[in-house]
C-alpha cells in the first residue's frame, strides 16, 4: 500500500505529471523558513559582492540553515516522495531563490528561464521512444505567497511530459495558451512534479520578494549535480535517514561495501545489506505492510535484495514445463 499519496494524486502525477498540496506549512513555519532563507541570502548577497536587490539563487544552499535541511526530509513531504520514487533514492540538488520585485517598467511576458524542459540537453540523446526519462522527482516549496498579483510564479502544461522530441521543438506553433497553468498558490504550498514538464518563471513584478526552494531527488546510483560530497560533520550528526538523503551510507559504512579493496561493489547501485538504505524500513514502517505501492508510474515498487536467486538458470529448450 502507498504511506500517504491518495489516489488523485496518483492520477494526477501520472497524468499531468504533477500535484499541489496547499499550505503545508502554517503561518509560523512559513515565517521561520522565511527568515531562514533571509538569513542566508544576506550572507551569500556579502559573499558575492550583490546589492538588496539582485537576485540569489544558490545550489545546495539548504545545507547553510537547519529550517531549510529540514525540509529535505520533512515527513509529510517525504512520504509522497517515496510513494511516487521508492526508497533507494538521495538528494541530488536543491535550489534556493530569492528574487526581489522587478523595476515597475520590466516586461511581464518576458520570462526569466524561458520555456524549458529541464534536462532536455543533457537527456537529448537518451530517450524512452523519443520522451525524456524520469530520473529526477522534484519538489517546490513556495515560501512566499504565490496568489499575489503580478508575483513571479512558475507556469506548467500538464502532460508535456510524454511529448516526443518533435514536439518538444515545435510547441511554439501549435501549444494552446490555454492549457498552460500558472501555479499560483499561498505561501506554505508544495508542489510535486516531474520536471520534464514544459515549464517557465514569470517575473516578480509584486511588490514582495518571491521565496521558492526547489529540491531533486534521484536514484541513489545517480550522482548529485549541486555537490560532490556533503559536509563530513553533517553527515555524521544526521539521523540515518538523512544521511542517506544527503548521500552517504545511512550506518556510515564504506559506500564500496565491506571489502572496499579487494572486492570493490558500489552500494549506492547494489548492496548486501539493505540495512544501509535506512530509508526502506521508514518506508515501510509508515505504509503498514506488504504489498506496498510506491514507484507508482515513477520508480521500481520492488528491488533484488540479499536472498535474491535467478530463477531461470538453464538454456531454453523450446518446450514448456510440464503441467504449465
């Protein structure tokens, strides 16, 4: 059974590749991550040489303050991840943006990113007959309030994940304006989606900093983009799970296995000890037992564990087996 994603959501993900849980967070949360993110800004807009109004956009930024780590792994959040993704799975970037208004006079229709499908460069060569593979599951968290008129908000066609690479190249002379969708949501929001969706960013043209953190979660056998190795002290005050999220071992054992020189055997592909991957039993512990429906439309809902044996051992010889 899934820990926490209904079935709409189930149907939405799978369909328009993406659903929003609205205020999340309370009023004080909302307040605290805010300041959080102030907090950092101002240290980064030192370190860079940038003025109150420029914008900061900063990869693994959510390590420089615990309220914006927790999120990472915020309970509520990461069960539906792990319903949509499995469990085998760690951080591979996070971004934190803060993007003060725009001058009164900056065009709206203008977009900051323009239209993209995140991925498509680096993807473009290794399709699934002809879409773009899902090897990263995203969450929005919108800090600020989003329903503000004219606040930079992220515009999405639902679906346009499953388009070919002919339609990916040539929306522009046949895409609905209709059917794009502006998420305008209140502050404390979350979206979950596949960022293979054609999507954009509207500039800030309010008179409120836009607030957003953007967190990717993957395959742990894919590498992070936004950091090599996390902080060694962080790991190591870390609760299990969040070890594993931040990608090391969840028990701080040797990610080449237990005999790291003679018998090298990444564990972040494969391991002989799920034990190391923490996250399986929190998965399983919340959804209550067997059989379990995370992976839906995503990821894998079951994995080769230590007493796995091939089945299918001898040459085929043309005949069934008898009484089948």
């Amino acid at each position: 059974m899934a820990i926490a994603m209904t079935e709409q959501q189930k149907d939405d993900l799978n369909r328009k590749g993406f659903f929003i849980v609205e205020k999340l967070l309370c009023a004080d949360e909302v307040a605290a991550v805010a300041a959080a993110m102030d907090q950092v800004a101002t240290e980064v807009r030192a370190e860079r040489g940038l003025g109150p109004g420029d914008t900061v956009g900063l990869r693994n930024g959510m390590i420089r303050h615990e309220k914006l780590l927790d999120l990472m792994d915020h309970p509520a959040i990461l069960e539906l991840v792990v319903d949509a993704y499995g469990w085998n799975i760690h951080n591979r970037d996070s971004v934190t943006l803060c993007e003060p208004p725009k001058p009164a006079a900056s065009d709206p229709d203008i977009l900051s990113l323009g239209w993209h499908f995140d991925y498509e460069e680096e993807f473009c060569g290794s399709t699934v007959d002809g879409t773009l593979p899902l090897l990263d599951f995203k969450v929005g968290w919108y800090i600020s309030d989003h329903t503000e008129s004219g606040h930079s908000t992220i515009l999405v066609v639902p679906g346009s994940y499953t388009w070919s690479r002919e339609q990916r190249a040539t929306f522009e002379e046949w895409l609905d304006p209709a059917d794009i969708v502006a998420v305008k949501v209140p502050a404390g929001s979350v979206m979950l989606w596949r960022p293979t969706l054609l999507h954009g960013v509207t500039p800030n043209l309010s008179a409120t900093e836009r607030k957003a953190i953007y967190v990717s979660y993957t395959p742990r056998w894919v590498r992070p983009s936004g950091h090599l190795d996390q902080d060694a002290e962080l790991i190591a005050r870390s609760s299990p799970v969040r070890r594993q999220l931040l990608g090391a071992m969840g028990d701080l054992s040797h990610p080449l296995g237990s005999d790291p020189v003679n018998n090298p055997n990444s564990q972040y592909w494969f391991t002989d000890d799920w034990d190391t991957v923490p996250l399986k039993a929190w998965a399983e512990a919340r959804a209550g037992g067997p059989p379990y429906d995370w992976g839906t439309g995503l990821g894998v809902s079951h994995t080769k564990g230590p007493g796995y044996a091939f089945t299918q051992v001898t040459v085929p010889d043309g005949t069934a087996p008898e009484g089948s």
